[in-house]
C-alpha cells in the first residue's frame, strides 16, 4: 500500500465530507473559490479513504502537509481539475499540471539551455516545470531558485523517468507520467 500515489478529480463537499473534520469544513467554506475549497476537502479525503478516518493533518513550518499521527511522509499537489497525493515512509513529492497549460512566459525563468536540449517534446517546459515543483517539494527548503539550484539531467519519457539533482546533491530518480491531459510527475 506504501508508497503510494492516488489521483483524483475534485469531489464536491457532500462526497468529501465522510473523510473530512468539521473543522476542515468550516475552514473550507471560508474559501472565496469554489475550486481551491473543493481541492482543499479532496486531498484531505484521500488521505483518509487510503489510510484511515483517524489521520491527522497539519502543516509544518514551511506549509507543506504533514500526517500527524503516521510515521508517513505525504505530498500534495492540485490543479484545475485534478488532486494527486504521493504517500511513502521517505520523504516523497508530485506535481500535476495541465498539458494545455501555457508555460512559455515563465520558461526562461527556470528552464536552463541544458534543460531544452533534451527533449523536442512540446511538453517539455511542462514536464520540467513539473520535476522541478517536485524536487523543491522534496528538498523542503525556501531559499532555492529553480534555475539555478534545481536541474533535470535526464528525461526518457519512453520510460517514464527523469533524473533530476537539488544543488550539486546525489541525482534524484523522478516519475512522469503524461495522461488524461495531464502531466504528473513524482518522486517516490
């Protein structure tokens, strides 16, 4: 069961509320959008469908998820239309983002020459987009830029897998997977 990676489409409130705490709610209905209200509650539900009612969820210093009373380490990850959640007894990360997304404004910010060079796929600014959101979330740390201090080194999208590196650190196997028009990328 672990490690584990679930996606899912935003459920409603009435479908999540088996999973979610009062609390969860109340702080879910004062969420201006019906979307990050409905991405807030999904996660949270997935949580729990998968690995108990009784999970507790906080945030840790730096507002990435934490299970309280688990020895899991969680990552969460939402989009217009889709929840993904990554669970593993080690430090895991996931991205998603929507193939349709337009990712050429922001590119030079992030994306490196070296980067470009290893794919003629269209998606590619996505995907490394993707690889380097998980890579952060992985390192758990602020003070990283994302051109500088997190790279892609290798991307086999026949595979499914990219080798990224945070800094100058041991290379880090990630996961991509293209479906449903999304791009989901992970480390577990």
């Amino acid at each position: 069961m672990i490690p584990a990676l679930w996606t899912s489409l935003p459920l409603t409130a009435e479908e999540s509320a088996r999973w979610t705490t009062p609390e969860e709610r109340a702080a879910a209905a004062a969420f201006v959008s019906e979307r990050r209200r409905a991405e807030y509650l999904t996660w949270r539900a997935v949580v729990r469908r998968e690995l108990g009612d009784d999970v507790g969820i906080a945030y840790d210093a730096l507002g990435a998820p934490v299970l309280t009373n688990r020895a899991v380490h969680i990552s969460v990850a939402h989009c217009a239309g889709r929840i993904a959640v990554c669970a593993s007894p080690e430090r895991c990360a996931v991205d998603i983002e929507p193939q349709a997304r337009d990712f050429s404004r922001a590119a030079s910010r992030y994306l490196t020459p070296e980067e470009e060079a290893l794919s003629d796929e269209a998606l590619l600014p996505g995907i490394v987009w993707c690889a380097k959101e998980a890579l952060y979330k992985l390192a758990g740390r602020r003070e990283l830029d994302f051109r500088r201090d997190l790279h892609i080194v290798r991307l086999d999208l026949a595979a499914g897998t990219l080798t990224g590196q945070i800094e100058n650190g041991e290379p880090v196997r990630l996961s991509v997977s293209l479906d449903e028009g999304f791009i989901l990328v992970y480390i577990l």
